[in-house]
C-alpha cells in the first residue's frame, strides 16, 4: 500500500494542498469547516486499517475462510470432502460483500484478495473468476452502511443520518449493487463454475489466544459501527486493544508501515485540492452536467456524471466536486450510487481497484486492463440505470 501510494504522488499532493491553504487560495474558513467534517473519518481510516492488520496477522480471515470452505464441502473434522465450486463461489461472494459493508471496500481489496486467490489454487481453480468478484463487490456491495466507503461516510455527515437512516435511503440501490454484479459474474463465469473441487485444510492456528481475542473484538466491533455511536470512537477502542494485546504477545510484527500516512497524505490533499476549488466558483461550472432535480432521468445524470468523473480521475474528488450540486437527500443518494458502483472501468477510479491490482501483482496474477474495462463498462451500462430506478421506485416516485 505504502509504496503505490507514494507512485501515485501522495506527499506531492498534500504539499500543493498546503501551499493553496498558506497563500489563501484555500480560505482559512473552508479548511476549518473540512477539517471539522473529515478528521474523525480519516481517523476511523486509521483505527479501521489497524484492525484488519493486525487481525489478518492473528490469523483470523484465512481461518474464517477456510472454515466456509469446508463448510460448503460439507466436510468432516476427520476428512476434507470435495464441493461444488458455484458453492465456493457464492462463499465468496458472501465474503466479499460482508468484507465491504462491516469493514470497507479498501480492506476487501486488500484482505480478500490474496486469501481468495490462494483459496482459488488450493481448490485447483483459476483464480481469475474470484479475483474479479473480489472488486467488484468490493465497489458496488460499498453503498450498505457508512462505513463502507469513505464517500458514505462524507454524505452521511452532509445528511445528517445515523447509520439506520442510512440505509433506509439507500437499502434498494444497494441490493442492486450487488445482484446485478452478481448475475453479471455468473454470466461470464458460468463454464469456469462448474464441477467440483476439493477442500483445503484448514490452516493451524499459532497462536489460539492471540486469534480469539481477535474474532471477538472484530465480532464486538462490528455492531458497534452501526449502532450510531461516532464511528471512529469504537474502531479507535479496537484498534488500541488490539495493540496492547500484540504488544504483550507478538510485539515483533508491530510496524510503523502499518499506520496507512500515504494514503492519509494523499486523502487529506484531495479534500483540500478540491475544496480550493469549490471556493472559487467549481461547482457552479459543474450544474449544466450534473443536472437538477428528483425526477428519474436527473438522478440519472447525477449519478452518470459521478461515474464518469470517477473513472477520469478518482471516486474520491469526483464525489467531493459534485456534492454542492446534490442538494436533497435522493440527489446525494443518485451521487452516491455514481462514485460508488461506477468506478468499474479505469484502474484509478477507486483506490480499492489499485490497492486489488497489486495484490494480484504481487501473487503471480496478470490480469488484461482492456478486458477489465470492458467488462467493467459493460457492467456499468446496466447496474447504474437500474440502481438509480431502485433509488427513486423506493422513495415514493419523486419528481
């Protein structure tokens, strides 16, 4: 993570973003209402990358995951038995969605990945079929609960909604945002789906204390996120038990690299590139794209409009220069639905989509970016309309 984060420039940015603050280009006011509006989230960022870390180093996702394995192989303790690998699939599409919407599309890009691809290789299965359902989910299954993707947790502060208000919003694109995929998958999938595999062992535990204290601190953890308590209160609460407990039992893996500061650099750069913009008239230039009003066809711009800026540059400053512009709830939701299930097609639209492809990388995996565009804007073409149909059927039809 440290080093892509660094080839994509992220002390750069964040130098520009304070030279704009110093020479007033960046009002003094604008900086303070964004710091008011994203230091809590950048630090449940922080909590949160924490957790996962040192929860995959105690063992627990690949124990979990081989667990489902065998549970799909319906084995006993005595003897792995042999599965339908479309069983295996729909394991991980489980996986990955539950990954996103409790932890956060980042954390599925990162964790999941590389378990999946091993899973894939230990069952004797190309690993192309679950790799690509790894990024997918980890995109389109991100509009469920605030924390699953930065973006929501932004809106969700412009909103005003705890996480059960949240979801009442957005609840009928978010199931879309993944059965869609879903069937999507399935389709160019369907030959690779069939037949049997069988199931690995499940790996040894080194340190059972070390893994229990883990799974129940992730178990704690999770209704605590949407219980509607400030979200980087609990993560933070985790994230220091967690490190009193490694430091008492593994203190050698404990390493500065796993503060994620690149991306931090790079996050706290874009929001400041972006609001210097909004201060000098951005978002007035960018009404005729984004369109006005409830009825179907705008959100469908709105939403379009985001997927489009997403894939040009980013998700992240693509939803902060067009959220001045999405000014009711529904509108922000059809935002929402275009930074979220749309970046699909470009490498760099999301930084789970890189974060995806370097772990693919480092494993031996290659993977055509041609044919991933492809496939994505294939995609893309469908899942936004129905999504933003599903957004607008469930909130009463508005005009």
């Amino acid at each position: 993570m440290k080093k892509l984060a660094a080839a994509s420039g992220a002390p750069a940015l964040f130098l520009v973003g304070l030279l704009l603050l110093v020479t007033g280009v960046l009002s003094p006011a604008s900086a303070l209402d964004l710091a008011t509006r994203t230091v809590p989230i950048l630090l449940f960022v922080v909590a949160m990358t924490l957790v996962t870390e040192l929860a995959e180093l105690a063992g627990l996702f690949r124990f979990v995951t081989a667990r489902m394995v065998r549970w799909g192989a319906r084995s006993t303790s005595e003897r792995p038995a042999g599965g339908r690998v479309f069983v295996l699939w729909l394991l991980v599409v489980a996986l990955a969605t539950l990954s996103t919407v409790f932890l956060s599309l980042d954390t599925t890009a990162v964790l999941v990945t590389p378990v999946v691809v091993t899973l894939a290789r230990h069952a004797r299965i190309h690993p192309l079929p679950f790799a690509l359902t790894t990024v997918w989910l980890a995109n389109t299954a991100s509009l469920f609960l605030p924390v699953s993707n930065l973006t929501n947790l932004l809106a969700q502060h412009q909103l005003d909604l705890r996480p059960l208000g949240f979801v009442e919003l957005l609840w009928a694109p978010a199931v879309t945002g993944i059965v869609v995929p879903m069937l999507f998958l399935w389709l160019l999938f369907r030959k690779d789906l069939h037949g049997k595999y069988q199931a690995p062992a499940v790996p040894p535990v080194t340190d059972k204390r070390l893994l229990v204290l883990s799974a129940i601190t992730v178990a704690l953890l999770l209704p605590a996120l949407v219980s509607g308590v400030a979200v980087a209160i609990p993560a933070s609460i985790a994230a220091i038990f967690l490190l009193i407990v490694f430091m008492t039992r593994r203190p050698s893996v404990l390493r500065w690299s796993m503060v994620p500061i690149q991306p931090l650099l790079l996050t706290v750069g874009l929001f400041m590139v972006v609001a210097a913009f909004h201060d000098h008239g951005f978002s007035q230039a960018l009404g005729p794209v984004a369109g006005t009003g409830n009825g179907f066809l705008s959100l469908l711009q709105l939403a379009g409009a985001g997927a489009l800026s997403a894939n040009g540059v980013n998700n992240l400053p693509a939803y902060l220069a067009l959220e001045p512009l999405a000014d009711t709830p529904v509108r922000l939701a059809a935002l929402l639905i275009g930074v979220n299930l749309g970046p699909l097609i470009s490498p760099w639209a999301s930084l789970a989509t890189l974060l995806w492809h370097s772990r693919l990388k480092a494993m031996g995996v290659n993977i055509s970016w041609r044919s991933y565009a492809l496939a994505g804007l294939c995609l893309v073409l469908v899942l936004l309309p129905t999504a933003v149909l599903a957004l607008w059927l469930s909130n009463g039809l508005p005009s």
